[in-house]
C-alpha cells in the first residue's frame, strides 16, 4: 500500500510516493511556469496521475492522497484561497479531485509544516510544538497536545498579522505589522526606505531591487543600514515568539521558511529577546531548533496527512 503527497507552492508541485510505513518511493518536482487558475488544477491531477502509475510499477497501491496548499482550505466547501496563485482565490479544488476513488485531504502549508517536522523532523516525539515559518510571510503551523490547530475559518497561526506596537499605521492592512518589518519581502523594503532617509548613506541597500539576502549579505559587512534592520527584526521575532510560548507553552519552536537560512546565525539572539517577554515558566520548557526538513517540510506534511487518513479507514474498519 502507499500514498500520494503533493506540495503545492506559488510557483512549483512537488509531488512524492510513500510506502504505508513512511518509506520514500520516489519524488518529483516541476515548475508551475506561467500556469493559472484551472490550468493549475490539471496540473496537479496529472502529477496524481502519474503519480499512480509509478505506484503500479512498484506494485503498490494508492490508498489517499494528502495535499498542502500555500493558503486557505475551506474544507465544507472544498475551495482554496490561494492568492499567489493567479485565479485561486477562490478556487473550486474539490472539483478537480472528485474523480479519484480513495480519500484526498488537503491541508494548508502551515498545518503540513508542522505535520512534517512531528512525522521526519525536528519535532519528533513533540506533542507541543510550533512550526515559525518566515519567507515572503510570516505564519506558524501549531501543534498543541499532539493537534494540529486549524481555526474557525482555517487559518489560525497567521502570525504575520501580529501587533507588536500600539501605534497603527495603515499600511499594516496590507501584510499584518510583524510581515511589514521582518519577512522576506519587508526586511528589503525597510532596509531601502531607512537607507534613503539615511544622511550620506551610499551603501548598496539603495537599489529598488535588493532583496532580503542583499541585506544579510551587507550585514556581514557590518553595513549600519542593514545591521539596524536586521537587529529590529530579530526583536520582532522574538517578541512574536514570546507570546506564541506564552499563550501555548510548547516545547520546542521549530524555525523554517526561507529567511532560515541565513537568519538561523541569529537563533540564540532570538532566544534572548524572546526570555525578555515569554511566562517564564514556559519559557524554561522550551527549545529552539532549525528545521531538519528545509523546503520538503510541506511535502512530508502532505504524506503524514495522507497515512493519517489511510489509518483512521483502517480504525473505522
């Protein structure tokens, strides 16, 4: 027996072949290219095509499928909001999956996350952990008494929308305030805005197109505008971090996304600021830990989300 795993990001599926016991078959990745709305829907079932056809030629047979998709699914209504995806803001995807004749569950990328790193990863043996995602946003897949939280509407742990100030502004209506400062796509763009204000500032953070390694790059180089900008962050996710150990009380944090990384040089300052803030109690229970899936976190989410659906058929059996 197998199942299908597929994780599905803004520009790629990534799509893998598990054995029932956890065992890699095989994997696949390929780009999305200029792929939209239901173009994007076919792609992904022939990927589950093929998919279940190397199953045959292993002699395995396809149990479930498990998907991890960068946003929202609604389950009742099987839609996903996925913005970064042109035409899947509200994309029908149940549709696409209807003519499959075993489970298909679909998660978002946060749950899968954590999912992953509990199943293969750094939260192994974890009943409460936190996956601390930061890229282009800023989000966190939570695991409290061994149960990913999901939410009302399926998007609890959008952390990225966290207040770390009492003085609104609103252009924090278009990210959330912690996105704004310390993600991926905010880190660059406060870097050029404090480097034009900058008196005499002539470093190479004056570009429209740096980007968040550019900043990291010219920290090295102890480049004041980026060691301002990076110090800022790092208080900012350490204060995030304190209230999510606070409210939670987990044992250990797992860092992923693609600002870790570079950032992971950071990880004990981290713990510093966040000691500054957490219950202190909590905070002694915790660890701080990188990522030991990377990029395939998603991917081996979406296989443990897959057995899990194969095992609870077996159970109701």
């Amino acid at each position: 027996m197998a199942v299908i795993a597929i994780d599905l990001t803004a520009n790629k599926i990534n799509t893998a072949l598990f054995k029932t016991d956890g065992e890699l078959v095989e994997s696949k990745k390929r780009p999305l290219g200029e792929l939209r709305a239901t173009q994007v829907g076919r792609f992904l079932c022939r990927q589950i095509d093929e998919f279940i056809k190397k199953a045959a030629i292993h002699h395995l047979e396809v149990r479930a499928i498990g998907i991890s998709v960068p946003g929202i699914y609604y389950e009742s209504t099987g839609v996903v909001w996925a913005p970064n995806i042109p035409g899947w803001r509200n994309y029908p995807l149940i549709d696409d999956l209807k003519k499959y004749p075993f489970p298909v569950r679909v998660m978002s990328d946060r749950c899968c996350h954590i999912l992953g790193e509990h199943w293969k990863g750094a939260a192994r043996g974890c009943k409460n952990a936190i996956y601390y995602s930061v890229g282009s946003g800023i989000y966190a897949g939570i695991m409290i008494d061994g149960q990913i939280l999901r939410g009302n509407s399926n998007i609890a742990g959008a952390i990225g929308w966290m207040s770390l100030d009492s003085s609104f502004d609103p252009v924090y209506r278009k990210c959330g305030y912690l996105e704004y400062y310390a993600s991926a796509s905010g880190i660059p763009a406060r870097a050029r805005d404090l480097a034009k204000a900058a008196e005499g500032y002539q470093g190479p953070l004056l570009l429209e197109e740096t980007n968040v390694q550019d900043v990291f790059n010219a920290y090295k180089l102890e480049d004041p505008v980026a060691e301002a900008v990076l110090d800022q962050a790092i208080r900012y996710w350490g204060a995030s971090l304190a209230n999510l150990i606070s409210v939670f009380n987990p044992s250990k944090i797992i860092l992923g996304g693609s600002v870790f990384g570079p950032a992971s040089q950071f990880k004990h300052r981290m713990y510093e600021e966040a000691a500054k803030w957490a219950q202190p109690i909590s905070m002694q229970d915790v660890t701080f830990e990188l990522s030991q899936l990377g990029n395939q976190a998603g991917l081996v989410g979406a296989g443990r989300l897959a057995l899990i659906t194969v095992e609870e058929m077996q159970t109701r059996a």
